[in-house]
C-alpha cells in the first residue's frame, strides 16, 4: 500500500521511482545529505592507493633527512650510545612489526631516528679542535692537502704536523692558508711556515648560512694567511697513502691544465678546467657573476649534468663499437658491458674533480641508473631517486643542510616525477639554437682528456672553447636584460621547510592528493614573503651596524672594512646597493670617538669606539652598540663585547619601545663547530630600556644661606 502522497510504483517497471521516505518539509531533499561520505571515501581511496605496494620506499629517505635536520636543530651534541641504541631498538621494532598496520609508521620513525644517529656518528668520527681566538704569528708545519687556484691569491689546506704559538697550547689538525698568487706548494710537500689563524667564518646574521660548520665537516679548524716565506722542508713520515693519491691526482689536474693552458686562455681556460677538474676558482668576478645572473652558474660545478654527459658519452660510444662485431652483438649483453664501462667513466671523473660533495651526490645517482641497467630494472623510478638520496646522506649526512643538495634533489625529483607521469616530448626536432653549440662543450672535453696521451687533443680544446665562448656570450646577454637580476628578503627556515614538505609531496605522490602540496607550497611562499625585516644587524666583533631608517633601507655605521658582511647584509636585504655606495652612510655622523644615526622612529643608535664616548652616547642614544665592556649604569639599551662573545651577530626588531633579539648563537648552543666558551653569560631574547633609578637630592645647604641664618 502506498504511503499518502507518494506516487505509486509500477509493478512493470522496476526502479523507475524512488524506494523510500517522502523528501522534508518543502519537498527538497537535504542538501549534502550524501556529499561528506563520498569525500571521505574518496580521501580514503586515494591514501590506499598512496599506501600501496613500493609506495613506502620514496618516503624513507624523507624520514632519513628529517631525523638529520633533528640534529642540526639540537642545541648541544646528543650522547652518541643513547642516539645509536635508540635508533638499532627502533629498527628492530619495526622489523617486529612488518606484518603489521603499524609497520609503515614504525619503519617511518626508525628512519628518523637513523638519520639522527648516522649525523651524530659522522661528527663523532671526524672531531677536531676548532680555533675559538686569533692567533699571531702560529709557526706550522705539516704536508699540503688540497691547493686552489684562484684569481688573485691562491690557497691551499695543510695538515699540521707541529704548531706552536704564544700564549696558547692549543693544537689544529688542518689549516686553510692564503697565499699571494703563485707561491702555493705543491700538493704532498711538507712546509714550514708561520700563520696568522683565524677562527672559521660565522654566519654574519642570525638564519644565514653557517660557513664554520662546513669548515668543521671538512676537517679545518682555522683559516688564515701565510706570513712571511715558505720553507719546504724534509718530512718526518712518507704521510700515508691518502696524502700520495692526493698528490697524483692533483698532479693530473694540473698536466690537464697545461694542456687546456696551451690552446685556451683567460675565462675560457678557466671554465675548461672548471668544468673538467672542478677548479673553478680562476674564472673572473664580472664572467662568474654573469654566469649566475643568468642561471649557468651551477653548470660551473660539477653536478648531475656533468656526470649524465661522461657517462652517456661512455656508454653510447662502447656499445656503438660493440654492436660493430656481430659475435658481440648478438650473443652476449653489451649493453651491460657499456653500463659498467659508463660506471668506471663516472668513478674516474669524481676522483678527478676532487670528489666534493656535490659530485659525489651526482656520482651516486649516476652510479644507481647504471647498476639498474646492469641489473634489468628500470632506471628512472622514485626507488632510484631513494637509493641515491639515502646513499648520499648516509655518507654525508651534512649535505642536507647545503644548498646544493636541496636544488639539486628538488630538481630531480621533479624530473623523476614528470617521467612517471608522461613527460612531454618536448625535444624531439634538432636543436640548432645557441644551446646546442653550448651542448659542444663537455663531448669535446671528454674526447680531449681521452686523446691527450696520444698528443692529439689540441683540436678538442679549440672546439671546447668555441662553446665556452657561446656560453659566456648567452651569460652575459641575459645577465644584461632588464629585470635579470631578481632579488628576495631573506625569509628564515620555516618557510623554507613548508615549502621543502609541499614540493616533496607534490612530488611523491601520485593521486590528487598531490595538489595539497601545492597549496602548502603557495602558503610556504606567502608566508615568506610577509616575514618582516629586522630594525638593526649588528655584526659579531661588533665593528659594523646597520640601521633601518625612515626610508626603510639600512644605514651603515662601521668601523672595520668587511665588504663580504655588507654584501650579505644588503643581499639578505633584497637591498640593490652595491657595498661602496654613497647612500648607505645617509643620516650617520662620525668622528673619532664612534658614530650615530637615527631609527625610524628618530631615536638614536651610537657605535661606540672609544671608551670615553660611552658615557655621553649612554646618556642621549636609546641603544649603545660596543666592542668593549659597557657601564653597569649606562641608560641606554646595550650590546657590548660580553654580549656578542655569547651571541655571535645580532638582529634586532622592534617591539614597543625596546627590541626582540635574534641571535645568530641562541642561549644553551655548545655544538662541535660553534663551541661555547667558558664564562659565557646568560642575555636573553630581548632588550628593554633601562628604568632610570631616582637619585637622591643633594642636601647640601649653599653657603649664602648657611650665613643667613648665623
């Protein structure tokens, strides 16, 4: 029977109404009464479908990364029995849980925690003392490691056999020492000489790049310059065989340079060699910032690029004379054969380049496609992509942290991902553009290095640089046009790792839940681009000072000549000015005694040079920037030399009347490569104007009115 008001059904046509209740008060039915489901069905569909076979692998890696990111984020050295038990128990519990729902998460944290003990592993390994004070005049002696040649001095790392030094006990392992242009030793030599040292670069604002922790990753615990002659002398030791295949290596490097030298000259000399034995120190400034104005500067190191030509070179060319034998061709894998021929290319060119890591990184992704050729698997996969990433972090877990390696990996992965999706075939008509010639450059480079024994390579040089000069002639061309050169404030690490986390899972993921990366990518970008600028940069020796006025650029008060500093300043800035432009002393006055220059707001800030000035900079400046120890009644807002020791370079922002710090050493840090020193003082995040103390009244009588009343 049909219920009052709903049509009846015909018995002869099934499903042609409706089965069930009338619709709601107004006959419509609820809106989105079935939508939510759906969504949630649909979400659900699509992370089986990422949590699907050979999904997980991709992310291990990620984890890998995150737990070393961990470490670089302690504030002290973790306890390196704690980190590596934790990590095996993690291990073995996700090992427990592989049958598991649990596993994917349990395999996900032991990969953190890995990550974390592999880079407490790698710092426990290589420590050394880092210089923490100058030293004078350091006599040295030890054997010659690496040798740069550059375009106005040379340098080279030493590895110290004896040191001795006025007033100080302490003891380096390796030194990298300036030198005036062509008096460089020769690698594997043992030399005698003295040395101002200096302690490893700092980062010169708080967020910038830490050049000290590189140093420390490489073995340097000081840089400095040579003073005075040096004296080779006879070594106590043969200095193992490390120093002995430096000293060849480094001896094929420079025969490559004398025959590169005998047909080429200047700039395109200079990027033959870069580009074939990584010394790429010798290209001139206005070709070098030309090249990375354009965006050809990292074809100058030797990466991904670099390593894809020797190998593809390599291995097309063997297997082009092996299929020239019919025998070959059609009875054994020749085209295994050229992959391990394509392999040993590849290894010979990372020794040959000095094996920094960046090439090591494009070895490793070079060396697992080749071994996946080897092995009938296919090359260009995500799995591919893993296996390289977790070798290279493995090795050098400090990569992370480089530049190089996050580029260089985010390009990649894009790549890796428009494969798995279809790339478009976007290059399948010959090239006879500009870039084509540029394509000439490293062929014609691998065919010299392969003819030079025979004498025959002159011919190979000449074409070479017939494509470094198209490629200085585009670099300089483009670094030309309006609007070349973009610049960008600095925005800190958190949008920088928002942003990572959108393109990894834009990446790595294949169903539509891709696109939340994007999202998180485009709030990583707005977030940067709203991150406010700091009111004040003051250096770490507290020499120089930069203020933002009214115009809202930085004004420079400084005492010392640090162009690298302003340079980074005014970078960080987005700032266009060059370092000796007239502007940037706008608004400050100077004499002998220190100077001053007004805030935005009209206050003043005063670098104090002498100690003298203190007393009247305290009383009319709101913040007084010193080297030397301030006055405990000072009434103005202080940073001096107790301060920066703690510290490091400063950035000040303010709030209200006084100023939120950044500070580039944050209290607590005592890291291998930014070592605490002893007696440091505890200054907090923030400074605040000094509460003026009442003072007590003279109660002195005047003598007139003594008298008076006598």
């Amino acid at each position: 029977m049909a219920e009052p008001g709903w049509p009846v059904r015909s018995q002869s046509v099934a499903g042609t109404w409706p089965v069930g209740r009338p619709a709601s008060a107004g006959g419509l039915a609820p809106a989105g009464s079935g939508l939510w489901p759906a969504i949630v069905e649909t979400l659900r569909g699509w992370g089986r479908a990422e949590a699907g076979a050979g999904r997980l692998l991709p992310w291990v890696p990620v984890a890998f990364g995150g737990g070393i990111a961990l470490y670089f984020a302690a504030d002290h050295e973790p306890v390196l029995w704690v980190v590596a038990a934790t990590a095996i128990a993690l291990a073995l519990g996700a090992v427990l849980l592989r049958r598991s729902r649990l596993f994917a998460p349990a395999i996900m944290i032991a990969a953190v925690a890995a990550g974390f003990a592999v880079a407490t592993w790698k710092t426990a390994r290589i420590a050394h003392t880092v210089l923490a004070k100058s030293l004078y005049s350091v006599s040295l002696s030890g054997f010659v490691e690496t040798r740069d040649i550059r375009e106005r001095t040379d340098r080279f790392v030493l590895r110290v056999t004896a040191m001795e030094a006025q007033r100080s006990d302490v003891k380096l392992e390796r030194v990298r020492l300036s030198v005036r242009k062509g008096t460089a030793p020769e690698v594997g030599s043992f030399v005698q000489l003295k040395a101002r040292l200096m302690p490893p670069i700092s980062p010169v604002r708080p967020g910038s790049y830490d050049f000290s922790r590189d140093m420390f990753f490489q073995g340097i615990g000081a840089s400095g310059f040579v003073m005075g002659a040096i004296a080779a002398s006879v070594p106590p030791d043969a200095g193992g065989l490390r120093l002995r295949y430096a000293a060849i290596m480094q001896g094929l490097r420079d025969a490559i340079d004398a025959r590169i030298r005998a047909t080429l000259d200047g700039d395109n000399r200079a990027i033959a060699t870069a580009l074939l034995t990584g010394r790429r120190d010798a290209i001139t400034t206005p070709v070098n910032d030309a090249m990375f104005i354009s965006g050809l500067g990292h074809v100058l190191s030797i990466s991904g690029y670099h390593m894809a030509v020797v190998a593809g070179v390599v291995f097309f060319a063997v297997r082009a004379l092996l299929a020239l034998i019919p025998g070959l061709a059609v009875g054994f894998a020749i085209k295994k054969w050229s992959a391990a021929a394509a392999l040993v290319a590849a290894a010979f060119y990372l020794l040959l380049s000095g094996a920094e890591v960046a090439t090591q990184r494009s070895f490793f992704m070079t060396a697992v496609v080749l071994i996946a050729v080897m092995v009938d698997r296919r090359a260009i996969t995500f799995r591919t992509l893993a296996v390289a990433a977790l070798i290279v972090l493995a090795v050098a877990p400090e990569s992370l942290v480089h530049p190089s390696f996050q580029m260089s990996f985010a390009a990649t992965l894009g790549l890796v991902a428009l494969v798995q999706i279809g790339m478009p075939n976007l290059f399948v008509s010959p090239d006879h553009s500009a870039t084509a010639r540029i394509a000439l450059v490293m062929p014609a480079g691998l065919l010299g290095l392969i003819a030079a024994p025979f004498g025959l390579d002159g011919v190979f040089w000449w074409l070479m640089g017939i494509g470094i000069d198209w490629m200085i002639a585009v670099s300089r061309w483009v670094a030309a046009l309006p609007g070349a050169i973009g610049r960008i404030p600095a925005f800190g690490i958190a949008p920088l790792i928002a942003a990572s986390l959108g393109i990894i899972v834009m990446g790595l993921l294949r169903t539509p839940l891709r696109w939340s990366g994007g999202l998180l990518l485009l709030a990583a970008i707005a977030w940067g681009l709203f991150v406010r600028q700091p009111d004040i940069l003051i250096a770490g020796d507290g020499q120089s000072v930069a203020v933002r006025g009214r115009d809202g650029h930085l004004h420079l008060i400084r005492a010392s000549r640090d162009s690298f500093l302003l340079k980074e300043w005014l970078a960080a800035d987005a700032d266009p000015r060059g370092a000796g432009g007239a502007s940037l002393s706008d608004g400050v006055s100077c004499d002998e005694s220190g100077c001053v220059t007004p805030l935005a707001d009209g206050r003043l800030v005063a670098l104090a040079l002498r100690i003298d000035a203190l007393a009247d900079d305290c009383s009319r400046a709101a913040l007084v920037v010193t080297a030397r120890p301030a006055p405990p009644d000072c009434a103005a807002m202080v940073v001096d030399r107790l301060r920066l020791s703690a510290q490091g370079a400063l950035a000040l922002t303010q709030r209200g009347d006084g100023f939120a710090v950044q500070a580039m050493k944050a209290r607590g840090t005592d890291r291998p490569w930014s070592p605490a020193t002893a007696g440091e003082a505890d200054f907090g995040a923030s400074l605040a104007p000094q509460v003026a103390a009442p003072r007590n009244r003279d109660a002195t009588p005047s003598e007139a009115d003594l008298q008076a009343e006598d």
